[in-house]
C-alpha cells in the first residue's frame, strides 16, 4: 500500500510456501513412517523437531516489516528489535548482494545496508530483502536514492 508519505513494504508469500513446503515435505516422510510401520526410538521427537521447525519459519516470516511512514523507515525482524530511524538521518545506504568480505558470511545474502550519521548514536544495520516483494522493495531503494544528494552531472 503506497502514497506519498507512506510505503509498507509487503512481503513475498512464495518466500513463505518454498520454506513450508520443504519443512512440510519432512513432516510428511516422518508421518507416515510413523504410523506405517513400527515407530523407530525417537521417532516421535523427530516429528516434533520438525512441526518446532514450521512454526519458528512461519514466525520468522511473520516477524520482518519495513514502513516508511511521514520520512521515518522502521524494520522490524524476528531476532532484531524494532530498528527505526528519520530517512535525514541516514548518512548513506547500499543495496549490496552476496559476500565480498569474510565478516560478510553473517549478513543477509541480499540486503540493503544503512549507515546513520554518528551524532544519532544508532548502529548500522542490514535490511533483510529476501522475505520482501520486488517491486515494494524497488520502490524502498529509490526512496533511499531520492534522500541521498546527488553528484554533479548525475540526473
């Protein structure tokens, strides 16, 4: 939903049916195993790793939200706090993919990485993109370019 003070950025639900149906498929094997034949010793904590596994995805998935409301950008995720930070405070944002340094192997493959000026005391951090529509997360990314001065020459 988009107007020109406000961009929540929706998320991708076949991100939600890829990660289902893979933990879904294990469920699935080990339900039938059990009640098919003779239940192997530990049989049913595995079936119960398993459904543990869903859930924590499906929570997981439900956790990340990106708003820009009235020039303040909040993202949210599950194992994040809430970060939010004014759109004139952030001194520069990257959209960067993969892993160009080692340090890089903890970072979200595909991210947007957002610098805050030093005098707002707030830590740089990473926007998750892959959870997130394309075209909602386009939008975020020009958003982002349009706040950033320009160099001489650049349209």
């Amino acid at each position: 939903m988009k107007n020109h003070n406000t961009l929540h950025v929706r998320k991708r639900p076949a991100f939600l049916y890829i990660a289902e149906s893979f933990v879904g498929f294990f469920f699935a094997v080990f339900i039938v195993g059990a009640l098919k034949g003779r239940p192997v010793a530990g049989m049913y904590q595995l079936i119960a790793v398993v459904f543990g596994c869903g859930i924590y995805v499906a929570l997981w998935y439900a956790a990340f939200r990106i708003t820009v409301v009235d020039g303040v950008l909040a993202y949210r995720s599950l194992l994040g706090r809430t970060k939010v930070i004014r759109l004139g405070d952030i001194e520069r944002s990257s959209f960067e993919v993969g892993e160009k340094r080692y340090s890089d192997r903890d970072r979200p493959p595909v991210r947007i990485f957002i610098k805050p000026r030093r005098e707002t005391g707030l830590a740089p951090f990473d926007i998750n993109a892959a959870v997130f529509d394309v075209y909602d997360f386009a939008e975020l990314r020009r958003i982002l370019a349009d706040r950033e001065p320009r160099a001489k020459g650049e349209g």
